[in-house]
C-alpha cells in the first residue's frame, strides 16, 4: 500500500505569531535589554517549531511530528480502537482553523491530531488498519 503523507504549513495565526516575534526582535534591538532580547528569542523559536506539522500513516502506524522533530509521536495500529473526525474548538492541541481526527486508543487515551485534510487522513487511517487486521 501506499503511504500517506500530508505536510501542512502553518496559516494566519502563524503569520501573526510570526509578525509579533519579529516585532518583539526589533523591540528588542532597540531597547537593547536581555529580557525583551529572551522574550524575541522565544517566540521566534516556537514560531520555528510549530511552523509546519507532518503526518505520516503507513503499514507501521501512525508519525506526526513538527518541523524539527519535536513534539512528536506515533502510534501502532494494534493500540487504536477507533479514529474520527472532529472539529477543531480552541485551546486544544492542534490548529484553531482546522478540524482534528480523534484516535482513542486501546487503553481509553485519546490522541487528537490537527489537519487540514481530514477526510484524507482518516481514510489512510482506516485503509491500513484494514490492511494491518
């Protein structure tokens, strides 16, 4: 089977995470304290980290993982009891403006992934579960 793989980009929340570190770096420049230079370095950091998110579903499970590797995880289709799609609510772990697939696991934890494809990814989901029973 072929695997599935989706990489999304960070969108207009991005862009304003973006705009306010590079505001803050400026800031920073002129003011030329440690606290505003710290405050700058942090955000352009986390704008970096979180700026595009890789899923990946092939015949040994599930990998997400941001750009530079981390935060990531995976999953093995023998712990999945179920998957499905969900919209997104604010203050929860993924995009804002996308809808997330939820994957309960065998042991009741819930993994929920953001995605600007979710009909895509669940399918390949569903399609290699099949695949793996």
């Amino acid at each position: 089977m072929t695997a599935y793989q989706h990489k999304q980009r960070g969108g207009k929340s991005y862009l304003v995470l973006c705009t306010i570190a590079a505001g803050a770096f400026v800031l920073a420049c002129i003011l030329r304290t440690r606290v505003t230079m710290d405050v700058a370095s942090g955000l352009i950091a986390i704008a970096a980290v979180f700026s595009s998110l890789t899923i990946r579903v092939d015949d040994r499970g599930i990998l997400w993982r941001y750009l530079f590797g981390f935060p990531s995880g995976s999953i093995d289709f023998t712990a999945i009891r179920s998957a499905r799609i969900m919209p997104s609510q604010p203050g929860k772990w993924r995009p804002i403006r996308f809808q997330a697939i939820e994957i309960t696991k065998t042991d009741g934890a819930l993994i929920t992934l953001g995605t600007d494809d979710p009909q895509g990814l669940l399918e390949a989901i569903e399609r290699f579960r099949r695949g793996a029973a």
